[in-house]
C-alpha cells in the first residue's frame, strides 16, 4: 500500500496525460465500494437516461476468451440478438424496480424489496454456460465444472468489475449482490430471462439522496489484506 501511495504522490506531482489517466483509474478502483440503500417507502425514480447505456457500454469491454455457446444466440432468444459475449445484462430502471418489487414473492424475498424500493436501476448479470457433456452430472451441479465455464464465468465477472467501475466514476453507489429471491425461476419467468442463464450478480445502483432510507456498508471491506498478503515475487534467478 505504502508503494502505492508513493506512486500515486508522484503522479500528483507531474500531471501527464498517463499520470491522470492513472490516477482518476485507482481513484475508481479504490472509490468502488458496496453501499446499499433500504427504504420501506418507494423513492422517486429517477431516471438515468443515457448515461445507463455508456455504463452498459463500458462494462462491455471486459476480456473474454470464448464466444458462448451458440444454443445461446439462437434467433428465438430474445436477450441475445445472436452476441457471443458470454454474459447477459438484463437491465431495470427505477420504475420497474418499483414495479418488480410488488410482483416478487415477499416470503423469500429478505431485504430485496427494500433495496428495489430505492434503487435507480437494477441489473441482473447472467453469464452463458455451456451445455452439459456429461448426461449423468449429479442434479445439485448448476453447470458441469469444465475449464471453458470457468472462463465464461470469469469473463462475466469482469464485465460485472467494469460496471462498478464505470458506475463508481459516475457517483453512483452499488452493490453486487448474489441476488437472493431475484435467482428464482418465478423472477426469471416474470422478467423473461431463459432459464439456461445462470444469474451470477444483481446490481444494484442507488441514488445518493435517499431521504430516511437506511445506507449499509459491507462486512467484509475493512478486512482487506495488503497484497503482500496474497501476492508473492518470484524470482528464478
Ligand atoms: C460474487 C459476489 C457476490 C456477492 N453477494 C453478496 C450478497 O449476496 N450479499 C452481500 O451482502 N454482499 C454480497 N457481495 C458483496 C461483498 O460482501 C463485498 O464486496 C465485500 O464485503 C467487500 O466489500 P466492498 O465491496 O465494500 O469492498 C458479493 C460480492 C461478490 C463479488
């Protein structure tokens, strides 16, 4: 951290085109954070407009080293329109959060309802396994641990990371949630989500005026560890 910090002083003090470039890059690394918002009442929707779509855009341009499977782009899947990507983004803005939030089944739902009750968009991000090859795979396996899945779902959660990113950038707060009553097959129908999509995170973005709605932190962040606490230098010298 403390090299870090020494290289961001020095970037501050020569403020190339590569220093700032660098510099706002770490800020929104470092500025990304997990921040939900709870409200018992529906805030206003506020709509994002455009700004949705050059989020969307951004987190497009994660790495992926496989096109999905092409049962996944067939012409009668509507989310698809024929991509290779191997992740779906299946996008609500404020109004239909609202909307979602009285069509859920309330008895698995926990906080959902409150989160979508605040939110300015939601977005579910599915990605794309492949079709088992295996016919005897035990029931309770979502997807057959091949090395190709690994890479689909690798290449999701970038696109997921960009999206944070990009939105952090933007001043909006987020939270990657695994999604809860929102990976149910009752949501999935209702949003017209094929089943052959695996939901890997709901985003949610929330406005930063949020009235007497609860703002909630993560556990987990104050407990990050320096790198030198899971990197290590090899040297074959
Ligand atoms: C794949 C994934 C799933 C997550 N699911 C949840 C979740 O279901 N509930 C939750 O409270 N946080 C969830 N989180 C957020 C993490 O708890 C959070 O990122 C972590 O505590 C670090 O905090 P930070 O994001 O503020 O740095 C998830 C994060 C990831 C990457």
């Amino acid at each position: 951290m403390a090299a870090v910090r020494m290289a961001l002083n020095q970037i501050h003090s020569t403020p190339t085109r590569s220093g700032k470039l660098l510099l706002e890059t770490a800020q929104a690394i470092r500025n990304r954070q997990t921040i939900k918002v709870l409200s018992g009442d529906d805030l206003p929707a506020q709509g994002m407009g455009e700004g949705l779509d050059q989020l969307l855009d951004l987190a497009g341009w994660a790495p992926f080293h496989r096109a999905c499977d092409s049962s996944h782009r067939s012409p009668d899947d509507s989310s698809s329109s024929g991509a290779i990507e191997p992740w779906r983004f299946h996008v609500l803005d404020a109004a239909n959060c609202r909307t979602l939030r009285q069509r859920i089944p309330l008895e698995q739902a926990g906080k959902i309802p409150n989160m979508l009750a605040a939110a300015d968009a939601l977005i579910l991000a599915t990605w794309l396994p492949n079709p088992n090859s295996q016919p005897d795979l035990p029931a309770e396996c979502l997807f057959e641990p091949s090395m190709a899945n690994m890479e689909h779902i690798a290449a999701a959660s970038a696109a997921i990371q960009n999206l944070l990113l990009a939105a952090t950038a933007h001043g909006i707060r987020t939270y990657w949630s695994s999604g809860g009553v929102l990976r149910s097959a009752q949501v999935f129908e209702l949003l017209g989500i094929p089943t052959e999509q695996i939901l890997l995170g709901a985003v949610f973005f929330f406005p930063t005026d949020t009235g007497e709605a609860d703002v909630v932190s993560s556990k987990l962040r104050a407990s990050r560890s320096d790198a030198s606490g899971w990197s290590r230098r090899i040297n074959l010298g």
